[in-house]
C-alpha cells in the first residue's frame, strides 16, 4: 500500500540557518511574515505550521551571537493569531516543561485547541542548564539526568487534566444546568507536581492536542514511544533514517502503540532549480551565507569546548583534544562525547582537503533534498516508501517565502503521484496525521 507523505512548515530562527543577509529576507516578528509561510503550507495541504521558541539568547564568550534572532514573538500567542487566518493547517508551538507547570500548560494548549478547531500541537521540550535557568525563578536546580523525568510527569499531569472535563451537562431539580459532580476536577501528586484543583476548559475538539517530542537519545526515543504522536528526527543519509524509523517503531509495542500511532517526521531543507547542477550550486551558495567564517568558528567552539578565536576559518582543523562540559558557548545543547565525532570531522577533512569552515559546512548540513522539482519529489517519496520517514518538517532558509518554490513545483508532483494530499479531508490535526482521537 503506498503510503501517505505528511508535511509541516517550520518557521526559521533561534539558529544560525536564517540567512538574514539575502535581500528577500523578512522580519521576524512582523505577523504579516508568519501569515505568508503558514498560508504558503496551507495552499500546500501541510499537515501543520510549526514554531520553535528559545527562552535565553545564545551566548559565545559572553557575547550574543550575531546570527540569533532577537525579539522573538512567544509562539502560542501568535498560533493563536494564525488560527483566525487558516481554516485547515495544524498550529504547533514549542512550550518547555522544565518551566512551566501542568495547569497552564494543559489550559494554554487547550484554548489554543478551541480557538483552531481542534488544530493545536505541543512540541515537549525540556532544559536543565543553569544559564538558561536564570531567566526563571527556579534557576538551574534541575539535574540534566530528571529533565525526561520532569517532562514525562509534566505530560502525565496536562493529560490527566485534559481528560478530567466531562461534556456532559445535567439539568437540576431548580431549573439550572450544571456540569456533572467530578467535572474538571483532578488531584495528583508525583516527583515534581503536587496539585488538586478543577480544570477550567472543557475537552477540546480533537480531544488532546496533538504531541510532539524532538530527542535522539535513548531515553529521548523512549520518551516518545510512550507518549508522543509526532517525533522529530535529524538524519544525514537515507541509511541513518531508516535506522532511525526501525528503533523508534520498534519501541511502540511495549507500550501498547501500533506503529501508525507515531510519526517520524525529521527535519530537512530543500533546495529547488529548474535542475539538478543549478540546485547543487544553489545549495552551496545557501550553506557559504549560513556558514561565515565566524559562525564557523563558533560552531567548532561548540564541537571542541575551547576558544578557537585564534585559528583561521579557512585553515586546517584545530588540533587540541575537546573539552567536556565547557561553557564557552551558552545555550547551545552541547556534545556529550565529542571525541568520535571530533575524530570523524579530523577524517573527513584529511579525506577531502577540507578547510574548518568547509567542514562545518559538511558536517552539520541536515537532511537535505537538492535537485529539479522532480529530483526532489522522487528522493522524498524514496524515504516514506522505504520507511526512512512519515513525513517531513520543511525547514526554509528564508523568512517569510523560503517555501513559495516548493509549494508551487514540488508539491504538485507530489499530488501526481498519489502520495499527497489535493484537499483536506478533515477538520482536526489528527485527522490529517491519520491518527486516532
């Protein structure tokens, strides 16, 4: 049976990918930005628009990096917005359990549901470092080993509170109408939360909001198998893909899930030409703006634990061991083992006549389809077919009209060949995800 390719819209920002020196690049924070890429998906029949969200700016010795963006707009606000200007896109906000307690997750996900038409997602994320930390009254008291500990209960305790409504209403003796005895009510009391109240919101249209979870570790893919509806992966062949697709599917029995019931959606970019040498020069160009000679540097900082201020970006690799647990960049997820993969960049390099900027350039490119519309629409069906994916998140390397090309070339291609959808054929989130209320 030929399966069904999904798709969601990322909007750039919070890393160094955002070109922001292209003369078509826009504002971050303007909403008519947001309205172009999330109209853009939904002419697209995307399944969902999806916003990531830093909570501290990124620090390189003390310093803001200069490609991170600044003034970022809170995503459920203006989910919220986009909701009262698309009829069909699922809206998808990033939302950290480490700093935010079950209620006002569970309601602010829940309105946010209402308000769509039962079209809400939460990406689960979690921090455990001081520095980000800092910005919240808690500090960095969270232990990196019980961030997933946090985060499972977290999810636990917002579900609890979304089943805890009943729709039905009863009529009383004096004429009144009442929720049923119980309605809203919850009382739970775990490792993290200690809570009883009565929930204000009644179930939403698609019942839960959908779930997402972004995590390559063990304990990450664990995390998700549980409890997650779409997982998000970064892969950089076809090979670690399907490898990646077999493990996590592998998981879901344990926990009583089908394999349907969670979605592998990695993150990718693609670049469209009207052919295959024009795309690969295209992508070159794009990843040389990404990749400055100082981004270059600080990217290897983050890789090696040191200062490298010193080297030239356009010479060969430093040749110093890593250092573990540095803190010469703040607000990046570090690498725990970063000597393998230190060992892998000095390899490749050598192989390739590499400069350091040339590396990172190689090394830290994700998943990404380049060719002819059509190139790009075979290698995308290849993966789903093959089971290296669900599905894709669309990454553009330009605000607002990164995605304009592959909506108006690739997408009908897709639709051609049957494994797209031409019109949505349901209201909610997790009907265009096929997944079961």
């Amino acid at each position: 049976m030929t399966k069904q390719i999904h798709l969601a819209a990322h909007f750039p920002g919070v890393n160094n990918t955002t070109v922001w020196s292209d003369p078509e690049s826009g504002s971050q924070i303007d909403f008519a930005s947001f309205r172009h890429l999330a109209e853009t998906a939904e002419r697209g029949t995307f399944d969902f628009f999806f916003l990531a969200e830093g909570l501290r700016l990124r620090e390189v010795k003390g310093r803001i990096h200069d490609l991170d963006v600044v003034g970022r707009p809170e995503s459920l606000t203006v989910l919220s917005a986009l909701a009262s200007v698309t009829t069909h896109l699922g809206l998808a906000a990033t939302v950290n359990s480490t700093f935010n307690e079950p209620y006002e997750l569970a309601k602010r996900l829940a309105t946010l549901d209402h308000l769509s038409g039962g079209r809400a997602a939460w990406n689960v994320v979690t921090s455990w470092d001081a520095f980000t930390g800092e910005n919240f009254r808690r500090g960095g008291y969270l232990d990196k080993s019980d961030r997933y500990v946090r985060a499972q209960e977290a999810l636990r305790v917002v579900r609890k509170l979304w089943d805890s409504w009943s729709s039905e209403l009863v009529l009383d003796q004096d004429g009144g109408v009442f929720a049923r005895e119980g309605a809203g009510a919850f009382t739970d009391e775990g490792a993290h939360f200690d809570i009883r109240g009565r929930f204000g919101l009644p179930p939403s249209p698609q019942g839960h909001p959908v779930v997402i979870q972004a995590g390559d570790s063990d304990q990450g893919r664990d995390f998700a198998a549980e409890g997650a509806d779409v997982i998000f992966s970064r892969h950089g062949s076809f090979e670690a893909g399907q490898a990646f697709y077999k493990d996590v599917k592998a998981r879901l029995p344990q926990y009583g899930r089908s394999e349907d019931s969670l979605k592998i959606m990695p993150a990718v970019t693609v670049v469209v030409a009207d052919n295959d040498r024009e795309a690969a020069d295209k992508a070159q160009y794009i990843r040389e703006q990404q990749v400055s000679g100082p981004t270059a540097i600080v990217l290897a900082e983050l890789l090696w634990g040191r200062d490298l201020s010193s080297y030239d970006p356009d010479g060969p690799l430093p040749t110093e061991d890593p250092v573990v647990g540095s803190a010469v960049t703040q607000g990046r997820v570090g690498y725990n083992d970063p000597g393998p993969i230190v060992a892998e960049w000095r390899a490749q390099a050598e192989a390739h006549g590499w400069s350091l900027r040339q590396t990172v350039i190689n090394q830290q490119n994700r998943q990404t389809f380049i060719g002819s519309a059509s190139t790009v629409a075979a290698a995308m069906n290849r993966h789903v077919q093959e089971d290296a994916a669900d599905g894709f998140v669309l990454v553009p390397h330009l605000t607002p009209g990164g995605l304009d090309d592959f909506v108006d070339q690739v997408v009908p291609l897709l639709r051609d060949r049957g494994v797209l959808r031409t019109k949505y054929t349901g209201t909610t989130l997790r009907h265009h995800l096929g997944l079961n209320a």
